[in-house]
C-alpha cells in the first residue's frame, strides 16, 4: 500500500506506531547530520525526520520541493512541538523512503502567502490548488454543497438531471450556441438556467425539484461572474409565496449553522422593493449597517415652517438645489471633524464617471451643536438643523447630500454609502445579515426599444390582484415620456429575492402556469403569436395539459460560497474558472478548430486565406 495514514491524522496517541506516508514535499530543512522534511497531503502536513545514515543520502538535487514522497517511519514525540499544526506534537522518524516522482522548481511557491500573482496561478491552476487556502475554499463548497442536498432531501426534493443542449431562446443575456453537425447550419445553445425544464417537471407532478446546476451566459464578466457558473436551482408545485419563502429561508439557516456555525432564530426581515430603493437606494441593500438614505425633496413642516418643499429647494436660490429632479442625504456617523481634504476626496470620488455626479454638498454636525456646510450663504442654522434632523443626524455625524436626475442620484448615493460603510469598518466580513426583498416591479420599460421587458423573466407571474391590471390593459405606449403614468408601471411581480450582505444570493417567482396568462405576458414583451409558438410553443402546449400553480427560486452557489468564505471574487471558490475575458488560460482555450471540422459543421472558417 502506499499509505497507512494521511498527513493530517496522527497525533500523540499515536506514538510508537508504525506508518507509512505518502505526499507533496513541502519544505527540506538541513541541520548537520539530520534532515526535517514537511510532507503534506490534502489533510495537512507532517513532519519527517531523516536521522543519521537515512540523511547521507539526501541533498537539495536528490529531494526538492514538490517532489511526491512515500514515507515509512515510526510516530515519536517532537522536542520542539509545534502548536500551528494538527501534528505539531509528533513527527515521524523515517525508517526508509521511496521517490514515487520528481518535480521540476513550480513557477510560484504552494503555500499561504504565495508569491504567484492571479495571471501566472491560472495558468498552472493544478498548481494553485495544492495551496491550503485554494482547498479551504473548496472544502467549503463542498460543505454548502452537501448542507444543501442534505436539507432538499429532507424535505423529499428530488434531484433530476435536465439537458445541457437546448433551444436558443435570447430574452435577456446573450447564449452560448453550438453548432450541430448532423443538423447542418442548426445550432443548439447552453443553457441560461433549467427555468423552463423545471416547469415541465411541475406539470409532469415532480412537485419538489432541484438541481445543483452548471449554468452559461455569454455576458460582459467581473469579479462575481463567470460564464459557466453553479445555481441551487429549486421548484415546488401547489404552493405561495409564503410557502417558497419559508422553505428555503430554513435552507439557508440550516446552510449557515452546519458551515458556519451562525444559527438565525428569527425570521429573516422583509422589505419591499420601493422601499429597499429609497432607503438603501439599491434592490440588493447591505443592512449591516445604518447609513440611510434621507429624501430631502420630499421633506417635512416643523413648527409650521416649510422646510424642504418651498423654502429649502425653491425659495433660496441654491441653483443645484433648486433645479434637482431629486435630492438625498445620508448621514455618516463620527465623521463631522472631516477635513476639506477629505471631503474633497469624497467630491473627486462621487465624480467619477462610474458616478457620474457633478458635486458633493455637506453638513458637518458637530458635537457642540453648531453646524457648518458647503452652502452657508444660502441656508441659516435652523434650516442645516432641520436637514441635518430630517436625514437622523447626531452631533459629530457628516451629512452627505447628492442631488440631480433621480436615477442617477439613487445610485450614486447608494454607491457612496457602501464605499463610506466599507472605509469606515462597517461591512464586516464576518458578519452575516440576510433578507427579503419582494414586490419587485413585472416590468421594465425600454426606451431603446420602446416596450416593456420582464424585470425577472417572461414566465414569472403578477401578483394576483394585479392580473386583472394586464389583462384588461393593452401594453402598447403612444408616448414614450408617458410610460410611468401607463397601468403596466403599477403591476407587481410575485418575485423574491433573497439579499446577503448587498449580494442577491438567490432569487424567484411565482410563475404563470395558465395559457392565456402566458400568451399575454409574452404580448405585453412584444412577441407576435408566431415568434411566442416559435420559442415556447412546447411549454404553452404544456399548460393546457393541466398544469398546476408553482412557483420557484434559484441561488448563485458561487456567489453563496464566496461571501461565506469571505471573498470578493467567486473565481477563489471554483476549482477551474475562466480569467475576467473569458479565457482558461492553462487550457488556452478558447482557440481555433481546423478546418475539416469546420467542414464538418457547415461553417465557413474566418481565417484570412494565404
């Protein structure tokens, strides 16, 4: 055999066993007549020492870093014990030892602090993986992984494989397509999500479903996108909203408690989506701390007085003030003694084209009462104080007020109260807080197009009492500036999603399981019947088959796994991932084909002819 224990196992109560180990050399280490050797495994790392006689034999050329090395020795107590370690309290005194393969100097050190940068790591990625920290992610995966299989299977989900090779049905990302060579000029795409697979199991009474599903867009990447990535994708029939909440708020909890030992005993907080946008300015909002956002042009009396409608925004002259669509405030805690370099830092920050805001205005609230701001001449004291109380500042807090188109300006206030939460400490990693946000918007209006796009996808359903609003409304817009007085602007969606830490982790609906309902949500996206029947007809004959009322959710595992893990980049909790262009780099791929299966496929080559 080649082992009789791994490299993480023994310990104390091992002494005076016989073993054999077998691993990865981590470190040589030389004194005089004797030799310590690391020798590690995906278990951890032992140490080996190679007395007289065993270290005549040994030198840099003959053993090296990497090399992989059977061990057989006797477990002994260390004179230097090491409390770093699992098995810093023994060592193993080798008695003979085998070369099983060599290994030529790694382009980086495996270890912790490696001197690999990002580029050179992906190109040996089975390099980078030997790393204790790359396999502690992966660890942790695998632990979500299986807390939510365990959980599904539980709750007598079943898992049920849905096909990789689809129809291309672009609403929305862009698919990846394959070429078919036994269907010339046909091509069949990657799969977006099982969204409608998982329906058709609904109507075939498969009434609690899941997968752990690989999952393809072809989309613009970042740190948390990859275009091959992993969903809990999930289905229930015969249920509500409630229902879908309640089952996977428990999977979640129970996720949290078996991997990370956090247990939630209450229930998760719900928001609406209106208000996660006007308070957090963000469908996604991070509550794990304050910082709200305060709308100042929809102001208050006090005392009898107008403060912000009339008098603060239109009767003194402060021209950003006056001429603003909208006007927000937050108010960061302790951080009134902020110098005009730090503020104008802030300035230069919200002007960032990815801000895009034309000037940063502030309150200084300072402890003593009085109060300072980048527009004194235009407002007394009682005026910053009735701002400064209107966005909950306390003495020593620095309010911070962007105004301008409203769109623009929610998100840039949302953007600056995340980048001031994180500057200021608030965004513990190591702190967990999840909710619901629910009510979303059905629709989106394009004015490129000039219609009305699912804000989730076609298939998710309108809150009940707002059927009637799609059925009895056409959707068309005769003005395109009209669209928010259309009745389409006031339907609900039956849609959730799930928010940890300002991530969406998961998210759902209710959907559409009648015909008609189906045929006039695909109306309403501009589809004729021929393009609907084109794209969906199988799942439109389907419903008429009987189909029952369900509804679903999909979480992002990698997504999932890499807050859990405390990562910014979901690369770090994939064992093989692609480089923020799409490319596997130690594959080299993607690359050309030749020609002959270009042939084969029907599709004429791109590359310039000689």
């Amino acid at each position: 055999m080649y082992r009789s224990h791994t490299c993480g196992q023994l310990r104390t109560a091992d002494e005076g066993k016989t073993v054999i180990l077998a691993g990865w050399v981590q470190t040589v280490r030389k004194f005089g007549s004797i030799t310590f050797i690391d020798l590690r495994d995906r278990y951890g790392i032992t140490q080996l020492l190679f007395g007289e006689g065993m270290n005549e034999n040994l030198n840099e050329d003959s053993l090296s870093r990497e090399y992989v090395l059977q061990a057989e020795g006797i477990v002994q107590l260390r004179n230097n014990k090491n409390p770093q370690m699992l098995t810093g309290d023994i060592e193993i005194k080798v008695q003979r030892y085998k070369i099983l393969n060599k290994s030529i100097t790694p382009p980086f050190t495996i270890q912790d602090d490696t001197d690999g940068g990002d580029d050179l790591r992906m190109k040996y990625r089975y390099l980078d993986l030997r790393r204790n920290e790359v396999k502690k992610n992966l660890e942790l995966r695998y632990a979500v992984n299986r807390s939510a299989r365990n959980y599904l299977h539980e709750n007598q989900f079943i898992d049920i494989e849905t096909p990789f090779l689809i129809k291309s049905t672009p609403e929305g990302a862009r698919d990846f397509v394959v070429p078919s060579r036994m269907n010339a000029g046909q091509f069949y795409a990657l799969p977006q999500s099982p969204q409608t697979f998982k329906q058709l199991l609904m109507v075939s009474g498969y009434d609690r479903y899941y997968q752990i599903v690989r999952c393809f867009r072809d989309e613009d990447l970042r740190a948390d996108r990859q275009p091959e990535f992993t969903q809990i994708d999930c289905e229930m029939s015969f249920v509500e909203q409630e229902d879908i909440l309640n089952m996977f708020e428990g999977m979640v909890k129970s996720i949290f408690k078996q991997v990370k030992g956090v247990e939630y005993s209450e229930e998760l907080p719900r928001i609406s989506w209106e208000e996660a946008m006007w308070v957090y300015g963000s469908d996604k909002p991070d509550i794990r701390f304050g910082m709200k956002i305060a709308n100042l042009k929809s102001a208050f009396k006090k005392d009898g007085r107008i403060i912000a409608k009339g008098e603060l925004v239109n009767g003194r002259g402060f021209g950003i003030f006056q001429q603003a669509e909208t006007i927000l405030a937050i108010a960061v805690p302790g951080c009134s003694e902020y110098t005009r370099k730090q503020l104008d830092e802030l300035t230069d920050w919200v002007k960032r084209p990815q801000i895009g805001m034309q000037g940063l205005a502030y309150i200084k609230c300072n402890v003593d009462g009085s109060f300072k701001s980048s527009f004194d001449k235009f407002f007394g004291s009682e005026d910053l104080e009735a701002i400064a109380e209107f966005a909950n500042a306390q003495p020593g807090d620095l309010v911070l007020i962007l105004a301008g188109l409203e769109e623009r300006t929610r998100k840039a206030i949302s953007d600056l109260r995340l980048e001031l939460g994180q500057r200021l400490g608030f965004r513990k990693k190591e702190e967990y807080k999840l909710l619901w946000v629910l009510d979303f918007p059905l629709f989106e209006y394009s004015g490129e197009e000039n219609r009305w796009v699912a804000r989730h996808h076609p298939f998710t359903a309108p809150k009940p009492d707002h059927i009637g609003i799609m059925i009895q409304n056409d959707p068309l817009i005769e003005n395109a500036t009209d669209y928010l007085n259309h009745p389409y602007a006031t339907i609900k969606a039956n849609a959730y999603d799930m928010v940890l830490n300002g991530n969406e982790i998961g998210g759902g609906s209710i959907r559409i399981y009648q015909r008609d309902l189906q045929e006039k949500m695909f109306t309403a996206l501009g589809m004729s019947k021929e393009e609907a029947l084109h794209k969906f007809g199988f799942l439109l004959g389907a419903f008429e088959y009987g189909a029952p009322p369900h509804g679903g959710i999909a979480f992002g595992f990698d997504r999932l796994c890499s807050i859990l893990g405390g990562s910014e980049s979901i690369r770090d909790f994939i064992a093989f991932p692609k480089n923020n262009s799409g490319r596997d780099t130690m594959l080299d791929a993607p690359s050309t084909i030749d020609d002959k299966q270009l042939k084969e496929l029907a599709i004429e080559s791109s590359a310039p002819k000689s």
